[in-house]
C-alpha cells in the first residue's frame, strides 16, 4: 500500500518533472505540482507526471482573489481531474465556497497559515494571536464553507482536528526526516511527528527530490511510515 506522502515535485523543467514522478509513484500516495511548475507548463505537466500510474494528482496553486475569479480558476482546472486544489482560507467563506461549488469532484483544501511563517511574521501582517489561533480561526471558517481538507502544519493538527472533526483530511507540509535541512520552513516536524499528530497526508518534497535516487528516498521515507503507522497500531 502507497504511503500516505504528497511528493512535491518542484522541478527546473518538465522533463524531470516527469523523471521525479516515475521514481516515486510506486511507492507515494499523492504527487503534488505547485504553482511554478503549473505557471511555467501549464495542463501539459499533469498529463506528462500522470502518465500510466494511479497516483493522485494534488493541484497545489494556493488560489487566492475575489469569489468569481477563483470560482473560474477552480472550473477551468476542474477539467484536469486533480485530486486535490489548494486555496488559502483567508480568502474567505464566500471565496472557498465559490471554490468548492466550481469544482464539486476535487477535495478543496483550505491553507490557514503556512508553515514558512511564525508568530512574529504573523504579527508583521496583522493577523492577531499565534500561528495556532490563526489556524484554528481559519480552519474553521473554510470547514463552514465547504473545504473538506485543511493545510496546517504538524503543531496544528490536533487543536484543528478538534475543531473541525473527524471527516476533514488534514495536510501537512513542512515535513522533514529526522537531520534533514529545515529549507525555508519554520514551523517542521518528521514523518512519525505529524502521523502521531493526526495528519492524514504527509507533504515532503526536497529531502525525496534533493536526493541522489528519489525513488529510494521516498521508498525509505515510505517504509519508516508504515513502521511507524504499524508500531501505533
């Protein structure tokens, strides 16, 4: 059984793009394209990283505008049959419903706050409290206005899970292997950290895709989850 990992693949071009996604799809659940790879190839990536596998597609584009526009957005790449679409819950409720009603058969993920912010970064924004009273804010708004997935970070999980309740898949970016380089993250935690947490879809892209073999790398990654998952059973 796949493990429940989202491989961003963050590649220069389409080619590895590609290269990246066939190493990894035997053993992940989910491959996720992010807003440069999309901007820079458009529909024409998804197809090339879909390919023959059965892998989920995760449209990580982070839609964020006035209702109608992301309402156009999510229909025109409904189309692609993505598994998943991000769209970031400050938008609003109105913005998150106008999401889901454009594109009833892709789980709307809603982001409360992204893991390469802090407090303090928070706070330079405007936004009140700490990053898991924002989120927990957040979360539950887009849970009222139809987004059946949340992006948080592992230290939100829980209190969000507490929130919202048990049907709402949670997504976890910033999700780092014990020793592994903490990029631009600021708020991480291993695999074990976030599965023990509650997370339901472990992102992790740079430790898979920075490595020599990222086939191996994530059938490692992969197989320290299901260990875990195993032990916690």
């Amino acid at each position: 059984m796949a493990a429940p990992i989202a491989v961003a693949i963050d590649a220069p071009d389409i080619e590895t793009a590609a290269r990246w996604a066939s190493a990894v799809a035997p053993h992940v659940s989910t491959l996720k394209v992010g807003l440069e790879l999309y901007l820079r190839y458009g529909p024409e990536v998804i197809t090339t990283m879909r390919g023959a596998s059965k892998v989920a597609l995760f449209l990580d584009l982070k839609l964020h505008d006035i209702p109608a526009t992301v309402a156009g957005a999510a229909r025109a790449v409904a189309r692609l049959k993505p598994s998943i679409l991000t769209v970031h819950a400050a938008g609003g409720a109105d913005m998150i419903k106008a999401a889901v009603e454009a594109a009833p058969d892709t789980k709307i993920a809603a982001v409360t706050v992204l893991t390469s912010l802090d407090d303090s970064a928070l706070e330079q924004i405007g936004l009140r409290g700490s990053t898991s009273d924002a989120a927990r804010r957040l979360a539950a708004l887009a849970v009222g206005a139809g987004a059946r997935a949340l992006v948080c970070s592992a230290h939100e999980v829980a209190s969000l899970r507490a929130e919202v309740g048990p049907d709402i898949t949670m997504i976890t970016p910033g999700v780092r292997p014990a020793g592994s380089d903490r990029g631009d993250q600021a708020r991480v935690a291993t695999p074990e950290e976030a599965l023990a947490a509650g997370s339901d879809l472990l992102v992790i892209g740079r430790p898979i895709t920075n490595a020599a073999d990222p086939g191996a790398a994530a059938a490692s990654i992969a197989s320290a989850i299901r260990r875990a998952e195993a032990t916690s059973a």
